[in-house]
C-alpha cells in the first residue's frame, strides 16, 4: 500500500480512483466491509481504491475536552488498512484551518484535485467539513458537477443487527468486555509501546517478572483488570501472558497513573527498550489489593495458570 502524506504531495492515478473517507480508528469489521465494497466497485471500473483518513481524530482538534480515546495510533492504523488490500491511504493533516475548512473546498482540494476521484463510497452517516455540513446528499450534488458517482453504504451490524462502530468498541473496552470488543474489531484490541522501566518488584519481590508497556498518551486501555493476553515482541514473536492493567492499589494508597504490565509465560530474558504490542484475549477478574506480597504472588501465580487454559483455546 502506497501511503502519501498530505494532498499536494499526491499525485492522482492513473485513470483516476475510488475513495472512501474517514477516521477510520480502530479499523473494525464493519470498515472493513466498506473497503471490500470500495475495492470491489474499483476493480469492476478499473480505478484505483484510495482510503482519506487523517493524522489524528479530529474531535481532537474540534472538541479535544471530549475527544475519545483512540483504538489505534496512526502507524498501527496504516498497518491495519495495508492489510484490507487498499491500493493507496492518503493522510490528510489535521489541524485548526483544516477544522475551519468548509465540506465544499476539501472535497475540490483533495478529491478532485489530488485523487481525479470517479466513485466515492462512505457511510450512510457520513460527515465531513467545517461545522459537519458535508453530508452524502452533499457529496452527491458535487459529484454530478465534478464527475463522480457517490455511494451512502449502510453500515454493517453483527449478529444482534446492532451496527459495529468505534464507539461501542470504546463502551466494551471500558466495560471490561475485551471478547467482545474483539468480536467487533475482527481481532484483540492491541496497546503498543516500549518496555519501560518500572518498581522491579515483579522478579525480586515477587517472583513474577513483568514488563512496564509505555502506551502511547491517548490509547484506549480495558477497564483495570487482569486480563490473559499475547504479548507480541519484535519481529512477531508472540508470546502468552498475563497482564495487569490498573493502578497496584497494594502499593500505593492513592490512585496513581494507569499501568499496562505484562508478565510473559514460560519466558526468561531481558526485555526493556524493545517495542511491545499487548492483544488483550480475556478479562479474569478486576484489579484488587492484597494485604501482603506474598498474597498477591500467590494470586499472580494462579492468574498465570488461567491465563495459560485461556490462550490454549484462542492460539
């Protein structure tokens, strides 16, 4: 997949292109769906399928008091779109003057000009521009004047028929209920980060070594808990755990900051420095304190054996 950083560095295809349009956070199921329709309706016309998603979430820009937590950071959503199949992403910059930017001048500014669109799929739902005036009727209507046909695609539901959306997936995340925020992403959500340095009381104290994932500021984190999980080092080796995500309330009275410490089965080795990716598999119970260490490593050590049952029915 082809990835170009903002629209005047785009050159548009060769015979023009299809495009869908979006934050595209989290890359769910259901977007999944609509860029299997937006490649599909390309290939029959001969175009290239192009994804406009944008450096951050806008509500970070427009409302950044009630900006959600993000599924995914931009590098692992770039990951996720190269695997749908898509041909290019444009990443549009996000920032005041492009909030300020009216529906009508973004889509003269990056769909005709920078991409030569001919077919444009989005949801059914679709906003875009400034005070979120750009609609699909919106689109519609510049399309028939700038050459290009324009899709409004019902968004996909999963078994119940409720719609998938990165909303619910954020409500599952918070709630605890990783099964089902996998169920909606079409794999375990995943936090990333490098392994940090943190008390050292996992190996010493405990006996259950753990490693300190630095999540970058912004991405969702489950509900505290512990939780099995794959821990993915370098290069895609994988790796069952056990991870703890909260606060240590055995250590610390007062609510400190949020930590994701990943203690890694059957494994012995250093792992400070090198980049982590955790996918969260099963919530096992919530986050408690101990009144000892040496109830909570006895704890730790039956979270490990049923994080292990766990992971042997997911690998």
């Amino acid at each position: 997949m082809e990835v170009v950083v903002g629209p005047q560095r785009c050159v548009p295809p060769a015979g023009g292109s299809a495009v869908t349009i979006g934050a595209y956070d989290g890359v769910h199921r259901g977007h999944q769906q609509l860029i299997a329709e937006l490649r599909s309706r390309a290939q029959e016309r001969s175009l290239a399928s192009v994804v406009v998603t944008f450096d951050r979430h806008p509500a970070t820009v427009v409302r950044p008091e009630s900006a959600p937590a993000l599924l995914t950071g931009l590098a692992h959503k770039l990951e996720l779109l190269a695997a749908t199949g898509v041909e290019r992403t444009l990443v549009v910059p996000f920032d005041r003057d492009r909030a300020d930017e009216s529906a009508e001048d973004f889509v003269l500014e990056v769909l005709v000009r920078a991409l030569d669109t001919r077919l444009v799929v989005v949801g059914a739902d679709f906003h875009f521009g400034h005070g979120r005036k750009g609609t699909v009727a919106l689109l519609g209507e510049m399309g028939a004047e700038q050459g290009f046909d324009v899709i409004g695609w019902d968004l996909a539901g999963d078994a119940g028929g409720q719609v998938i959306s990165s909303t619910r997936i954020r409500a599952l995340l918070a709630a605890g209920d990783v099964a089902g925020a996998a169920d909606l992403l079409g794999r375990p959500h995943q936090v990333r980060g490098p392994i940090a340095h943190g008390d050292a009381r996992g190996g010493t104290e405990l006996g259950m070594p753990t490693a300190n994932v630095a999540v970058e500021p912004g991405i969702a984190l489950p509900a505290d808990g512990i939780y099995a999980a794959w821990h993915e080092r370098p290069g895609g080796e994988r790796h069952p755990a056990v991870v703890s995500v909260g606060r240590r309330p055995t250590y610390y009275a007062e609510a400190g900051e949020r930590m994701v410490e990943s203690h890694l089965l059957d494994f012995a080795g250093d792992l400070y420095g090198e980049q982590a990716a955790v996918g969260f598999v099963a919530r096992m119970r919530a986050e408690q304190r101990f009144d000892t260490s040496a109830a909570l490593a006895a704890q730790m050590r039956a979270d490990a054996e049923a994080a292990r049952r766990v992971l042997a029915r997911s690998s």
